[in-house]
C-alpha cells in the first residue's frame, strides 16, 4: 500500500491560552509545537496498515520551515518519508491549503499513486474539519470524515463512524480519502532507535502559489470565563452529613 | 482556610524543598508565627522540585557541597522517603577512569563508602551495560533516590503540626517591603503581610523576587533535559521504583536511573540554554508546569545516541518509546555553589536558593541554625551569599558564567580550573605594568591577579639545578615550572608582587575599637600603628576568617583581608557596627593599589628611593606608617605572608603605575623578579606553613586545633570566646600538621605532584578519622622550592600528629609515604621568623 497522511503543526497549548497584542495569534513564546491528536492517530494508522499491509507511508505538510520538527517526529514514529510545503505566511486558510496539498498529491500521485490518504478530522488550533474534505474534492476521491474504524479489502476500505445511535459504515473503493478522529487506535511515541533513524529520513521541501484567502480572521477573543464555584464540604468524616444534604438537594437519594 | 495574616515573624516565599524544610527547621528551633506562600498549588507548585530526578551521588570533589549532600541523606533517611540503590559513574575513556580514581581519593576525604570496578564488576551490578564502550567504574553503594516532594511535605506539615506555622498555596508575592536597609514585609495577591524576617527559596524565581527587594540573587535558570523511555521489557520485574544502580555516563555527561519499568535518561551535555526568571510560564500558561518546558529534540540528538550505545538491550527496541521528555529548569551560580544566608544589602532577608534535590533539607538546616544560633554548624563559607561582589549581580556575568559552568557540571573539572569568559572585570592600578612582563593571569572575586611571569623563563635555566619537572599532565595543568623558580628568586633577591584583589575597609569613629575589639580574638587596643594578624571566630568558636587589623588612630582601624573572602567579612564587620551610626565602615578596596616588595634586597631597594626611615628600628615588623616613595605617597604594613624582610605599599590607584615603575627601575640593581600569586599563595606562605582561609581555616576547626591559639586571652569579650575557651581546656581532637613527601615515585615509575584534597593514611593505607568523625584530608599542597620539599598541610588526630611520623597519603589510587614535619605553627623555613622580623 502507498499511504500519505497530512498534518499540521500547531502549537501544544498550555492550561490557558494567551494572545498576542493584535489578537491575531496565540502566544507562542512558552509552547513547543506538535501535530493534533486526530493526526497523531492518523500518523498510527498509516505505520499499522504498512505494517500489515506492507507498502509505504509519505507525511505531508503544509507550513514554516520549522514544521520539518513534526515531520521527523511522524518519521521517527515509523513513517518512511516527508513533503514539507513550505510557506513564509503564519496561516493559510483552509481553501488554499487544499488546493496546495492537492496539486502536490497530484503530482506525487503521478509517480506512484496512493491508495489511500489520511487526514486527522480536525487541527488543533482552527479546527475548521475541512481541508481533508476539501482535497478529497480537488482529486475527486471518495471521503468519510471522522472515522474511527478502518479495515482494508481488496481494492477497498470499510470505514466506520461513531453516532449516537450506534455506528455508521461506509464501504468505499480505493484510492479514498479518510479523515480519522482519536479513538481508532492509540498512537505510539517515538522510540529511540526511531528518532535516530529519522534523522535520515528523505524529507522533500516543496513550495506552493497561494490563490488568496477567502477569510480574512478578524480577531481572537476568548471565551466568557466560566465561574467555577468550589464549596468544601469539610474534611473526613464531618463532611458526611453535608453530603448527605447534598445528595438530598440534588436528589440522588 | 484559615484567614490570610496581616503579620508575621517569618514569611517563606517558595513551597519547593527548601522552603519546606526551612519551615520544618526553623519550627523545631522554636520558631512561631510562620507564613509559607507559593505562588503554585502543593504539594507541587511547579518548581524545579516537581520534576527533579530526585537521586542523590554523596561525592563531589569540593566539600561543602559533599557535606550539604551528606546531611540531606541523613534526613531524607530519618524521614523514611529515602531508598538506597547504588550508584556507577562509568568511565568511556583513560581521562574518565583517571577521574574515578580522584573520585575514589574524595570519598575517602570526606568519609564516604565507594570503591573502583572493573568492567566485570560493573556489569555484574548492572547487567546491560555494554561491555566494549566502558573502561571501568566507581561505585557508591549509598547512592539513593528520594521522594522529595514527600519530604518536603512531611516538614511542612510537621511545622503546621507544631503550630508554628500557615500555609497558603496559590498566592503570589507582587512586592518586598524594605525600610532603610531592613525587611518589612511583602505583599501579595491575598493582601500584605508584615513580617519580621523574610526567606526566599524560590529557585530559578528567586532573582526576581530578590529585585523587588532591591538584593541581588545570582543563579540563573538553566535547561537540563531528560526524557523517560520505556516500557522496557527487561525492568518489568522490578518492585518499586528501582532496583538497580544508578548510571551516571560521565564520559558523554548522561545519566540512565531507573525508574520502575523504564528508564530516566538526563543530560547535561547539550549547549547551554539559559531561560530569563521573567520568560518561565505560569502555573496556568505552562502545559507541564513552569519549569517543565517544551524539549527541543535538536539539542537531544547525539545524547540519544550515546545513551543507545551504552544500554542497546535495554534501550535499542523499537518498543521502547519516549513517553516524556522536558526541557527541566535548574539553578545555576556564577561559581556552581549554591546561595544561602543573609543578604548584604538588606537585613532579616534570607536567602536559600541554587539549592538542588540533594542539598535541599541540609541547606534548610543550615540557614535555620545560622538564623537561630548565629553560625551552623557545618561551613557556611563557600555557599555564603554574601560571597559575592555587586558586579557579580549583573545579568551579563551571571549568564556568561552559567553558560561556561554548565557544560562542567558533568565534565573533569581540574581543582585550578579557570573560567575563560566574563574574564578582566577587576584590573589592579598595576595591571598595564604586569601585563608587560608576561603575566599569566588567575582571577579571584573578578580580580586578575598574576599567577606567575612568563618574563621570569630565565629563571628556569638560572636554578634548573633547584627545580623539578612535572612529567604529569595533570600536575602540571593550570601551573609553571616558573613558579618554582620565582619562589627562589624572591628569597635570593626581592620580589614584588601586585596584591591589589585585597579587600580593604576603615572601621572609623567612636567605638571603632569596640567592634573590632567584638570580632577579633588577638587584642585590639595597641598603639597606633599596630598592625595585627587576628583570626575572627564565630559564635560556636569555630574560625570564620583571618585577616590583618591595623590601629590608624584612636578611633580609626583599617581591616585587610582577601579578595576571596573579603566580601563576606565586609558584611561581618558591618552586621557589628552599633546601630546609631557613630562606627562608620569606609570601603578602599577600589581606592588602593597594593604592591607587595619582600626580600633580602627589599629593605636595599626601598630605601633607595625614599628619604624617609624605614628602618626595622623605626618601622618594625607587624606596625604599619605612611612614608614617601619619590612623588608618591605610600601607607605600608611590615607583615609578609611569604615570611621575608618586606612591605606591602598602599597607595591611592591613580598612582599605581608610578609607583609601580619607580620601585621596578630602582629594583633592577637589585635584580628585581615580579612574582606572582602561584608563590604568595602557595609554595611560599607553605614554607612558612601559613594558613589559608577556606582550605586549613574554616569554621569546623578551632584555633587549638589550627594551631594558631594565643599564649594570652584578652580580657575583653569577643564573638566565639567562650568556645574558645573551653577549647584551650579540652584536648584537641585533631591538630593542624605540616608534612612533606618522602617519594613521589608511583608504580609506574612516574613522579607525582598532587594537586587537589586527597585523604591521609596510616602507613598500612588506612583511613585516618577524629573523634569527632573528620576523616584526615590534604587541605593544601604544593612545592616549597627552597626547602626542596613538597608541603602537605592537613589535620590528624594527636595520635597521628608527631613531628617524624610516617604516613601515606593517596593519589590517583596510588599510595606515596609522608612525614609529618611539625605539629603546629612553626614553619620548615627560617622557623624562628628572623627573616621576617629582620
């Protein structure tokens, strides 16, 4: 199989989420930078499926310079190669990022086409779920989102989703594209060896026209504070009677 | 919660393990009305306590620190969160195993348990070391890892417990309080709180709370980085937390400990990443805590390696992940000591800080005595804040110096080692004239003093008869053959050498004679100019320093001490001034030039040049006058630490190169020989067994025991003086010797000349300890050219302590035979002082 799995680098947020002066961005100053959680179990999915399918797993990117840093972490975990599109702006919005990776996955696909192409369902910081959905459209390939089972035929893939009344699946012929959400697997760590051998990894730097973006962000605000309100209830023993009272107000028992 | 106080006898800032223990000692001291805040939530407020890697190794080369270490054991052990596991430091290459057999030499100095292991032997305690990247090991069965966070909390809560003190989390100081030179109080986020005494022990914060205080705190926060990897299939047997020795790599400047199923691998050999107090996150902003930060695999990447190479069984699977990896914040100080005692500037603010897991309940310990009894117990002199000069302070030099000292927290560090960087901050008056004749430059307290003149490379061929060579490399590291060579010139003709790194003040004023009559032992009411060489007690009797006191008037003394020192004797001698001003200290350190003109032909070359008298008639030894050198005036002190006819010549620092050139252009009949500190510090003051403070003087040992206790007791009172005299009653447990080595031949053939502390033996090679437990250590050493002898200063016990007694001393793990020349004070060189006192 020849998978390609796009990520994003996004800041590792802390506790609380400070804003630069414009509120333009977040404070970077304190963080390091990752992939999100869905992309970690895409990453997972793509190094499971080659290692039981045989075959091979390209990471794809779309960013600054410094995003090669979560390129060799997706390698060190057992990924085979990287594409670093690189970019001088801070963000691209989601239209333009699609229409960047599908002219590179169209003209990687020439040379050896993929079967299967993996997206988290959503980045961490914008979380717009739509870039997979949006590539999948550029190349004309058949999508399901937010996937947390995935089994692979002959040819093709039975994709399932989680909804409230049970599960949805999907059969659909390959190449597909695929948007996973955690819970599929659990992704691994790096490991020692790994992050030495991805050290020589091939990690390709690409660059990409920007069409212009069709959103334009005004401002970050926060959200209201929500007030939290702790009444301690006593230490040992003496609590019992006030959590009895408790139970009783919210009627428990 | 209990409601936040308005006042307090004690306000801790910082719930870390320091600040814990500090208020669990000081409660058991009987200390009430305590406050402990922390910006943080407990039991972890998000120092660098919370992700230390808790693991103690006992020895370090320098003492103080090993003693910090020690004690902390102890109490880590009497709180029950200590485990013993054992611990190897593995050499990869010759210089490495070299360094084990030194380590092996300061275990035995400080009386810690340890021994050398072959290859074999380190396998044998750990398994999956790989055999052909090790050469040997040294191995301390009492290497431990702790739960420090316990620890921490069980003394907290034993003081809440006792009553004597609260405890509020989550609450931040925004300001100190200071009103004319003493501590009010701080405030916080929850309101303000008067307070009588303030403690910091904010660890890598502390130079910020320290600002708001207007004192300096110099650490900087530095990044250690570790990772956990595991599960490692090998360690998943193991019950509890560790089951086999901890591994320091020193050769790669890595560790691997155990922990449970998998393995902690630190290192201290990435470059040196420095983090401002004001960039370290919030509790709230901080995805770890404050002072775990993002890892920057980068800087990681050979270190990894390394670690592979050196555990592949354990650590080269493909199963064995990363779990966690931080960029972990530590302090660090300009000399890698940590920072504890009262602040110079600021009365009643203490400081605990630069302290790591190790140290953390054995630095407690010791500011709760300090603040309780005045002096603790163990040697506070190398970790004494107050050790530091203003320029010290400046950002600049605090990073430069932490830059270049974190690579050598790991690395072989010899015990004459400079710092290359933040280099020529202090310049003596002299320094354009001895920088012309080839100086070779060692610094103390920022001074750059002449360590010997590369111009004196003739003397070499002129006693080569009279010197001997260092074949050694590591003997012969950070010195010159030339120093031996300026020791014989200096006794054969005269020298002068540039002492301006001394620290000199002016006690002025009425009552001048009480405060120096208060801290010294020698009587203080002499003449006017009498000079006197005293040593300073403190209040337990112990030696907390020696310097020169000289009468300039009825009301007026004038205090020189050295550079090293000086500024914590400042402090000493201001902490004791009276409190309505009318004693006045007058700092004149950066006022004077002193050169040092000493020798047969001394007396010849300055009375060339002066018409005053100088003779020994009407300027004995030991009294000190002012006189004219041609154009400059000089105020000279007849003393010498190199035990010839001389003087050391004082004058104001604009006048130094004149004074200077005069002198050298007079000298040059008397073959003149600049001479540097390698002579004055070492070869000449050990012929004369002179003493140095912070090697045979500290405050463990007493005057009886130094051998420097006076024929008389003065009547009046001074600090220390009744230990003192209780000491005169009771027999020593230990006397100050001088000894010299019999045969410097090793078994291989190779002569040695040790450098460093290395232990004592009997001549069977046992360790010698006093009663009172202090293992027998060379505190000094070095060649006296001119007796032809090379000089061992250490202390024995009186069993031990007889002039012709044949010892053994070890070095490098080789045994060489000694004698023990003197019992006492009286030197190997002119003992009866003729050549001093003319």
């Amino acid at each position: 199989m020849n998978i390609l799995v796009c990520v994003k680098r996004v800041p590792d947020i802390g506790a609380r989420i400070d804003l630069t002066e414009d509120r333009q961005a977040i404070t970077t100053k304190n963080l390091g930078f990752c992939i999100s959680p869905h992309e970690e179990c895409a990453v997972e999915e793509a190094i499971q499926l080659v290692e039981k399918h045989g075959g091979q797993a390209t990471v794809l990117t779309l960013g600054p310079a410094d995003a090669e840093e979560q390129l060799r972490d997706c390698l060190a975990r057992g990924i085979d190669r990287g594409i670093l599109i690189e970019t001088d702006q801070p963000e691209w919005d989601s239209r333009e990022t699609a229409t960047a990776l599908a002219e590179v996955i169209r003209s990687e696909a020439d040379k050896e086409p993929f079967d299967l192409i993996l997206f988290g369902n959503e980045s961490a910081d914008s979380t717009g779920c739509q870039v997979g959905i949006r590539v999948a459209h550029h190349l004309n390939l058949p999508c399901v989102a937010s996937v947390k089972k995935l089994q692979i035929g002959d040819g093709d893939a039975t994709a399932s989703r989680e909804v409230d009344t049970g599960w949805e699946v999907f059969s659909l012929p390959m190449p597909a594209l695929i948007t996973v959400k955690e819970g599929i697997n659990l992704p691994r760590y790096p490991s020692l060896r790994g992050t030495m051998k991805a050290k020589k990894k091939p990690v390709d730097r690409l660059s990409a026209d920007k069409i212009g973006a069709s959103l334009k962000m005004q401002q970050l605000v926060h959200p209201p504070e929500q007030k939290k309100e702790v009444d301690m209830l006593g230490e040992g023993s003496a609590a019992a009677s006030r959590i009895v009272e408790v139970f009783k107000a919210l009627e428990v028992i | 919660m209990s409601q936040f106080p308005k006042q307090a006898k004690v306000v801790i800032i910082g719930a870390g393990i320091v600040g814990n223990c500090v208020a669990g000692h000081l409660a058991e001291r009987g200390w009430k009305n305590m406050v402990l805040i922390d910006k943080g939530p407990l039991p972890n407020p998000g120092g660098s306590t919370g992700h230390a890697s808790n693991f103690i190794f006992p020895v370090d080369n320098g003492k103080p620190l090993t003693q910090l270490t020690m004690d902390s054991k102890r109490q880590y052990g009497e709180l029950g969160v200590e485990r013993i596991c054992g611990g190897i430091e593995v050499a990869r290459t010759e210089a490495s195993v070299a360094d084990t057999k030194r380590r092996i030499a300061s275990s035995k100095c400080w009386g810690i348990d340890s021994q050398l292991l072959d290859v074999d032997g380190c396998v044998e305690l750990f398994p999956w070391l790989n055999r052909d990247k090790i050469k040997g090991g040294f191995y301390t069965p009492s290497v431990s890892v702790v739960d420090s966070l316990r620890a921490g909390t069980i003394m907290r809560e034993k003081a809440q417990d006792m009553g004597a003190l609260s405890v509020f989390a989550n609450t931040e100081v925004l300001d100190v309080d200071v009103e004319d030179g003493k501590i009010k109080g701080v405030k916080t986020d929850r309101g303000d709180i008067e307070a009588e005494y303030v403690i910091i022990c904010c660890g890598v914060w502390s130079p910020r709370i320290g600002e708001m205080a207007g004192v300096q705190i110099p650490l900087a926060p530095v990044v250690h980085q570790m990772i956990d990897a595991g599960p490692i299939p090998q360690l998943a047997h193991v019950k509890g937390e560790i089951g086999y020795p901890i591994i320091r790599d020193m050769s790669v400047k890595m560790y691997e400990r155990q922990t449970s199923g998998t393995m902690e691998v630190g290192s201290y050999a990435h470059r040196s990443i420095l983090i401002d107090p004001d960039d370290i996150p919030s509790n709230e902003q901080a995805k770890l805590s404050p002072t775990e930060l993002p890892f920057t695999s980068e800087d990681f990447e050979p270190q990894l390696e390394d670690a592979l190479e050196l555990m592949p069984e354990l650590l080269d699977n493909d199963k064995v992940e990363i779990q966690y990896a931080i960029n972990g914040l530590i302090s660090l100080t300009p000399d890698g000591e940590p920072l504890i005692g009262e602040t110079p500037e600021v009365k009643n603010l203490w400081v605990a800080a630069a302290i790591w897991i190790k140290e953390g309940p054995g630095a407690a310990r010791m500011l709760a005595e300090w603040m309780t009894d005045g002096a603790p117990e163990l040697d506070p002199n190398h970790v004494d804040i107050a050790r530091f000069y203003p320029y010290a302070g400046t950002k600049k030099f605090v990073w430069d110096r932490a830059t270049e000292g974190f690579p050598k927290l790991y690395d072989i560090v010899h015990p004459h080692e400079q710092y290359l960087d933040s280099r020529n901050i202090r310049l003596s008056p002299f320094h354009s004239r001895t920088k012309e004749l080839g100086a070779v430059y060692f610094e103390t307290a920022g001074w750059e003093r002449p360590q010997w003149y590369e111009s004196n490379k003739t003397l070499l061929e002129e006693y080569a008869d009279r010197l001997v060579e260092r074949t050694n490399e590591w003997d012969s590291r950070w010195w010159s053959p030339i120093i031996d060579a300026e020791n014989i010139a200096l006794r054969e003709r005269v020298a002068m050498t540039d002492l301006s790194a001394f620290t000199i003040f002016d006690i002025v004023g009425p009552g001048a004679l009480d405060v120096v009559q208060k801290v010294a032992v020698s009587q203080m009411d002499n003449k006017v100019g009498k000079a006197c060489y005293t040593l300073l007690l403190n209040h337990k009797g112990g030696i907390r320093s020696d310097l020169i006191i000289a009468r300039t008037g009825k009301d007026s003394f004038r205090v020189i001490t050295g550079g090293g020192h000086g500024s914590v004797d400042k402090k000493w001698f201001s902490d004791h001034l009276p409190e309505d001003g009318t004693v006045q200290l007058h700092d004149q350190t950066s006022a004077l030039g002193t050169v040092g003109v000493w020798g047969p032909s001394a007396r010849d070359l300055l009375e060339s040049v002066t018409d005053d008298d100088i003779s020994n008639e009407d300027f004995p030894y030991a009294t000190v006058k002012k006189f004219r050198i041609k154009d400059i005036p000089v105020w000279a002190l007849r003393m010498s630490y190199v035990g010839e006819y001389g003087w050391e010549l004082y004058t104001n620092a604009e006048h130094g190169p004149k004074l200077w050139d005069i002198l050298w252009e007079a000298g040059q009949k008397y073959r003149v020989v600049p001479v540097g500190i390698g002579v004055y510090g070492t070869n000449a003051r050990l012929e004369k067994s002179f003493r140095l403070f912070g090697n045979e003087l500290d405050t463990e040992y007493n005057p009886v025991e130094a051998g420097m206790a006076l024929p008389r007791v003065k009547a009046q009172d001074f600090i220390g003086k009744e230990a003192y005299l209780k000491a005169r009653d009771e027999d020593p447990t230990t006397l100050l010797c001088t000894l010299t080595v019999d045969d410097h031949t090793d078994s291989k053939g190779e002569k040695r000349y040790m450098v460093g502390n290395f232990p004592v033996l009997t001549e069977d090679g046992e360790s010698i300890v006093d009663a009172k437990g202090r293992p027998a250590y060379v505190a000094s050493c070095g060649y006296g050219a001119v007796v032809g002898k090379y000089i061992l200063m250490a202390y024995l016990p009186p069993e031990y302590a007889k002039a012709g007694n044949k010892l053994k001393v070890e070095y490098f793990c080789e045994h060489f035979p000694v004698t023990v020349d003197i019992v006492g004070a009286a030197p190997l060189y002119d003992p009866k002082h003729e050549r001093l006192k003319g």
